[in-house]
C-alpha cells in the first residue's frame, strides 16, 4: 500500500510540474470559475500611437535579442501574433501560448490557448487624455474544478498580475523615453 501511495504522489508531482510550466493545461469544461485579472491602470506621458508601438513591435516585427528569453513569436501577420511567453516561475518556467490581437492604436488583446489554466483574456486600453494616455490593462482568468480550480487560480493569479505589471513599467519607460526625445527635437 506505502508504494501505491507513493507512486500517487510521484504522478501528482509529475502532474503539478507538468501544469505549472504550461506543458499540461487541464481544460476539462466543468466547475469553471473566472476571476478577474486587474484593472492595472496608469497614465504614461506619451501618445497612444507611441505605447502601441511599443507593445506591438516585438510581436509584429523584429523581436529583440533581449527578449528572446521572454517572448517567441511563432507566427505573425499584420494585426495578430501566436506567440509563446516565458515567466520565471521560481524554480521553473511557466510556458504560455497566447493569441495576440492588435487594433490600432487603442487595443491589444490577448487570449491563452496554453498554460496553468485553461482560460485567460487580458487586453491593453489606450485612451488619450491630457497628460499622455490613460492605459488600462484588465482580464480574467479561469479554472475548473469548483473551489479546487479557484484555489489554483488564485495561486496563478498573483504571480500573473505581478508580471503583468512588470511589463507595463518595462512599457511606461520606454513610453516616456521615446516621448521625452521627440519633445527635445
């Protein structure tokens, strides 16, 4: 019996390694619960124009050698992107797999199709207001299994929100960089 148990808990350990790095996603359709991910919202001292570009480019053009090992781009066309994230995770990484849509210049949205859970949508919101753009990212997120998928989705939640923020900084930055010199100029 003592091995039985043992080998249960080797595959549960095999399972959750499996769904924490993105390479299982249980999407069974029953007991679905959503959370909301966000609103993370802030004002970016640049135009809205400026801060899709940002956030476009590495999906639609070129993606940077810095951010190799965050984002690779599997396919792309002129107003969408099927790429793959990579988030640290602890001591693993987290792989997802997400649609990118654009719609210029005031939305981006994004939309798992692989990861620690089975469902998430997020979009970007640039809207203009007097002192650069209003940008408002916002989501949500959702899990199976009644209050066991809601306690994992909150275990995911957490660190998802925090690299969300990460990246708007990364974003509000470059924003305000790029804005400052062409208001030099």
């Amino acid at each position: 019996m003592s091995r039985l148990f043992a080998l249960l808990l080797a595959a549960l350990a095999g399972v959750y390694v499996l769904v924490v790095r993105g390479a299982l996603t249980l999407d069974l359709g029953i007991g679905r619960r959503t959370r909301p991910l966000g609103p993370l919202s802030r004002t970016i001292a640049a135009p809205p124009e400026v801060i899709f570009d940002i956030v476009a480019a590495p999906y639609l053009g070129r993606t940077p050698r810095a951010m190799r090992d965050k984002l690779q781009v599997w396919e792309r066309s002129s107003d969408m992107a099927l790429a793959a994230h990579f988030t640290s995770a602890g001591r693993l990484t987290t792989t997802t797999v997400e649609t990118v849509r654009f719609e210029r210049p005031h939305r981006v949205s994004f939309r798992l199709l692989r990861g620690p859970v089975p469902h998430v949508v997020e979009t970007y919101e640039l809207q203009s207001v007097a002192d650069g753009t209003e940008f408002v990212y916002s989501g949500e997120l959702g899990t199976d299994l009644w209050r066991l998928g809601q306690w994992w989705g909150e275990r995911v939640a957490v660190p998802w929100e925090r690299a969300v923020a990460s990246s708007i900084d990364a974003i509000q930055a470059e924003a305000e960089r790029r804005s400052q010199g062409t208001r030099r100029h």
